[in-house]
C-alpha cells in the first residue's frame, strides 16, 4: 500500500474489478473510459504495446490504472514534455488525461471523471515521481 498526503492506494483484486468500475462508472467504464486510458497510454509512449492493467482504488474515492510492467516508459505528450515515467506514474499521467478529456461532455459521467480527475490528481501531488506526471499531464 503505497501513502500520498495521507491518501493510500490499495490493488482491486481480479475478482472485484467488473464490480469497482461498474459501481463507479456503470457501462461507461468498458465502453469509454478504459479505451480512452488505453488509447492515451498509446499516444503518450511509443513504448506501450498493450496489455494487462492492475486496477487501483484510493483512499479519498479515486481509482486508477496501472500497466502490469516493470520498464520505464518513454512518454512524449503533447505539451511537448519529454522524459520517463515508471509504470504507475504513467498510468497516474493516461488516467489524468482520460478523466480531463471526458469531463468536458455533459452528464453524469462526465462528472465523475472531472471528480475522479481532481481525486487523482491530488494523490499525484505526493508521488516520487510528481514533477514527471505534473510535467506529462498538465
């Protein structure tokens, strides 16, 4: 269990994953928000190829994903920042930038994923790896 500002993280175990994302999410999780994650992780790093993502739930409500992976990624965004993330800092920086790009629709879910953004976000700001995700995301 990993601590950021008093917010903890815990690993969703496989047989709670359908059940988490549909309770925060409902049919939007599989049908928007996990391709949006996937394809963002997909244009931040030429180093992605797919895969296996571990589901993780905070402390303060928020919940994000996690490539099953070990290696650094090379991320390149779009604000021009380039540099490299581990796996959970780049699945922090794919989550913030699905979250943001889905909270500008209208509707409850568009909600949630602004919620689940600033959630996010503020587990961030404690992360060893803070200044690559802010730099990355922002």
């Amino acid at each position: 269990m990993n601590m950021s500002k008093g917010i903890s993280r815990e690993l969703v175990s496989a047989d709670q994953r359908v059940i988490h994302s549909a309770e925060l999410f409902g049919i939007d999780f599989p049908l928007r928000l996990e391709p949006a994650i996937y394809g963002f992780a997909d244009q931040l790093s030429s180093d992605y190829h797919g895969g296996y993502w571990h589901f993780y739930m905070l402390s303060n409500g928020g919940f994000y994903l996690v490539p099953d992976d070990d290696q650094l990624f090379h991320v390149c965004s779009e604000n021009g920042w380039e540099g490299k993330l581990s796996a959970n800092a780049f699945g922090i920086a794919a989550c913030l930038y699905a979250y943001s790009h889905l909270s500008f629709a209208s509707g409850d879910f568009a909600d949630v994923c602004a919620e689940q953004y600033h959630l996010l976000r503020e587990y961030r700001m404690d992360h060893a790896e803070a200044g690559g995700i802010l730099a990355a995301a922002d």
